[in-house]
C-alpha cells in the first residue's frame, strides 16, 4: 500500500514529466535512486536519475564487467543474446545480490496485433514460460504481469495470481453484458475461474529477484 500511494504523489507531483513511460518499473522500485540498467526503449530515465542504456550490455562481449546494479530492465529485448535465457543469465551477473530483473516481453501464443511476428530480437514465451525461465536462470519471488497494451506505457498492469487476476477479468467479463447461457460467455468464465485467462494475453511483464 506505501509503495501504491509514494507513485500516485510522484505521477501528481509537478516535478515529473508527462511522459509516463516506464513507471511500472518505478512502481516496483525500492526507491528512485537506484542504479538502474536499461535494455530496450523501457523510459527509466523519466524515473530515476542513475540509467545507464545499453542495447548490447547482455552479449557475451560485455558480460565481464565489474559493475552490478539495482534494477536491469528488459524491454522487449534480448539485448545482444541469441537466447531469452542467455539474455537473463547475462542480466542476472549484472545485478547485486537482492537486485530486481523486469522484462517485457510477447506472449508466444498471440500473434502481434498489427500484423507479422515479432523480431528476432524480441523475449517470446509463454506466460508459463517466462516464469520458468527466471527460475531456471536464478531468480526468486518470480511475478508474472499482464501488461495493457504491451509496449513501454501500458495503462494498467495486473499481477497473474488469482488473487488478482480472477477479480480482474470477472469484473472485465461482467462488464460486457453477454446473455448468462451464451457459449461465450460460458467459455470466459471457465478461463476465468480457472485463472487462466492472463496467460491469453498479448504482452507480459516478468520481475524476478536475486537471491
């Protein structure tokens, strides 16, 4: 609750731009001094004043180096590796024990909404998928995210637990007024008492902590 309400006094506050890109990542953020590793076009810069921007800082070339950081942020990027899990590998070295990962990425089951797939260079999984990549990578208090739209200012963000996602999408099919016994809306409903609705969703944000 602190954390909810310290980022609604910044986004009122006069001293923040109105570009509101990139503030799930300060939403998650300890706190908005944190040296933050930036991969893809995340924004981190409208919320913290340590960004370092690097399109190829994941690739092998540049895996050697000393310095470690808070945050890394993913942002619809492999940032120079072959592999997503090559990418969170990469990403994990760079982190201080405790530090945060957030990646954005696209959900293998949707194709893109504007036509053709994604890049090459784009983080594609299943929700399933992204959650076992951290693991499997090394992270911990992993938390999968359903990101609307899927790009680097979704309007709302909402964590795939139940706890969430069911009251979420309940409240969404509710909403649409479909007839009590339409197949629809007897389908939604089984995927939403089943939880499995977020993972239907185009665009995912994963975060992910180092033990």
């Amino acid at each position: 609750m602190a954390r909810s309400i310290a980022l609604a006094n910044e986004l009122h506050s006069p001293d923040v731009a109105q570009d509101l890109r990139g503030w799930f990542c300060r939403a998650i953020a300890p706190d908005s001094a944190c040296s933050v590793l930036e991969v893809g076009e995340a924004h981190a810069g409208n919320w913290f004043a340590n960004v370092t921007r690097s399109e190829s800082a994941l690739s092998s070339e540049a895996r050697t180096g000393s310095v470690s950081f808070d945050i890394v942020v993913i942002h619809q990027s492999l940032g120079g590796c072959a592999t997503l899990q090559n990418a969170l590998t990469s990403a994990r070295r760079l982190l201080r024990q405790g530090g945060w990962l957030v990646l954005s990425g696209a959900n293998r089951l949707r194709p893109p909404s504007r036509g053709g797939w994604p890049s090459m260079s784009m983080p594609r999984a299943t929700g399933w998928g992204f959650r076992s990549a951290l693991k499997h990578a090394g992270f911990v208090d992993v938390s999968l995210y359903v990101a609307h739209p899927p790009d680097s200012a979704p309007v709302y963000v909402i964590e795939s637990h139940s706890r969430s996602a069911r009251a979420f999408f309940g409240a969404q099919l509710a909403a649409r007024g479909l007839p009590n016994w339409s197949a629809k809306r007897l389908l939604l409903a089984a995927l939403v008492a089943t939880n499995v609705m977020p993972y239907l969703q185009p665009g995912f944000i994963v975060v992910g902590r180092r033990c």
